[in-house]
C-alpha cells in the first residue's frame, strides 16, 4: 500500500482529535484549572511547612514552582490520555472504531496512530499551562522549553498507550470513570511529581520502593531533566520500555482474534 494512504490515514485520525479537542473547549480549561491549582497550593504549603523555597541539594535557582512544574506537566499527559482512551471506549459502543479498525491498513499503525494524536493534544495542553505558569513565577531556562519537547512527547506516548491498554479491558462505558481514579491518582501521588525521590525515602522506604517502580516517575524525571538540559538515561530508558510494552499489550487487546476484545465482543 502507498506511503500517501498511511499518510492520509495519519491526518485523518489526528484531525479527528484535533477537531474533537477544539470541541470541547471546557476539556483545555479542566486541563489548565488542575495543574495550576496544585502549582498555587502545593508551593504556598511547601514553603510555609518548610521555611525555604528551594529543593536541597539542587541549584538555588530552582525553585519549587519549577521544580514541581514537570510533575504538574505529567498530570495534564496522564488525564488526557485517559480522557483520550475514554473516546475509545465511546467509538467502540458508537461501532466507529470497529470501522476504522477494519480498515486495510495495519491494525498496529492505526492504534499508533491514535497514539500520536493523543501525544499531539496532549503536549498542546501542556505548552498552554507552561504559559499560564510563566505568571506564577515559573521561569526555566528559555532553551528549555525546546529540550522538552521531546521528553514530553515520549512521555505522553507512554501515558497514552496505558490509557489505551486499559480502554481494551473495560467492557462498559460506565465503569471507565471508576478505572480511571483508581489509576490516575496513585499513579500521581506514588511518584516523584511533588517530592524528590530520597525525600520520600527519608520518609518511607517502603513508599520509596513503591515510587521508584511506578513508569509515571521516570516520566516526570525525564521532562524534569530534559527541562534543564540534562540527560537521564535510566528515565529514558524506562520510559521507552514502558511505551512499547503497553502499545504492544495495547494492540493485542484490540486483536479481535485472539486479545481481549475479541473475547469479549466476538470476531469483528
């Protein structure tokens, strides 16, 4: 098949989203309202609780605002890429995704292809809040908002490819919401998003353990290094693993032959 027709396939698919997300423009203010609700409360307490407004050992010059910012990015990269895996589940009632994914195109490209979509929207998301936070006193290296691109994109991949994997294994729409807590917030709260790591080790180290085996942390490390200019290749590497792991279990969930759709809804 030619390169145009997986091309145009491509577009579509992110068009759909693009339109989608444009749609629902209360979607983009949720988005925003979080984050930066976390960034005003959380810092003002820190400081307060603590006296000091920085993060030992790292440079004075990073301030808690900017430390915490990469956490708050994951958040808007996690809920929308359950947000995004919940129109899944919409699609597969409504019948649209049995038609596209009986396209002649490959089953795996289209799923991918939902993935970068979702990657698309997400670090949109993302680069609006970083504008917003730039007027509470949110300031990183102006070269870092290039070098975080990538880290960002990566990431969102890999949330988005949970999201994915888990939209293959709910059969009804009604208890997605409910997956969707049970996931999101131990998977923010068990992470290094508000805390450094050696922090919560001083605290627990079973919470440590806990925390340095969630793939959402070396997502927010990643974006954290990379907002700095800095390399982490644990991070990197975890979070590579992780999207593929997931998009591949993704893919097989949609199999339905032999994943867990097929089993539940019988051959398309």
């Amino acid at each position: 098949m030619r390169l145009a027709a997986y091309l145009h396939a491509f577009n579509g698919i992110l068009y759909r989203e693009l339109y989608r997300f444009l749609q629902q423009r209360s979607r983009l203010l949720s988005a925003l309202v979080r984050p930066l609700l976390w960034l005003v409360v959380f810092a003002a307490g820190f400081r307060a609780a603590l006296g000091i407004s920085i993060i030992p050992p790292y440079e004075t010059y990073i301030t808690y605002e900017v430390y915490i910012t990469p956490g708050l990015l994951g958040v808007i990269l996690l809920f929308n890429g359950m947000q995004s895996s919940l129109s899944m589940v919409v699609d597969r009632e409504m019948g649209s995704m049995r038609v596209l994914l009986t396209s002649p195109l490959p089953r795996p490209f289209l799923l991918f292809s939902k993935l970068m979509a979702i990657a698309v929207i997400s670090a949109i998301q993302a680069y609006v809040f970083l504008v917003v936070a730039w007027f509470f006193d949110v300031h990183p290296p102006a070269i870092g908002y290039l070098t975080l691109l990538p880290a960002m994109v990566l990431s969102a991949l890999m949330l988005a490819a949970i999201g994915l994997f888990i939209s293959s294994l709910v059969r009804q729409l009604e208890n997605f919401a409910g997956v969707m807590n049970f996931v999101v917030f131990p998977m923010f709260f068990l992470s290094s998003a508000l805390y450094p790591l050696w922090k919560m080790q001083e605290a627990n180290e079973w919470l440590y353990w806990v925390c340095s085996i969630n793939p959402f942390t070396y997502a927010v490390e990643l974006m954290r290094f990379a907002l700095y200019q800095q390399w982490n290749g644990l991070a990197l590497a975890v979070v590579l693993g992780s999207t593929l792991g997931f998009t591949l279990a993704a893919i097989a969930g949609y199999n339905p032959r032999s994943g867990l759709l097929g089993r539940k809804q019988g051959p398309a």
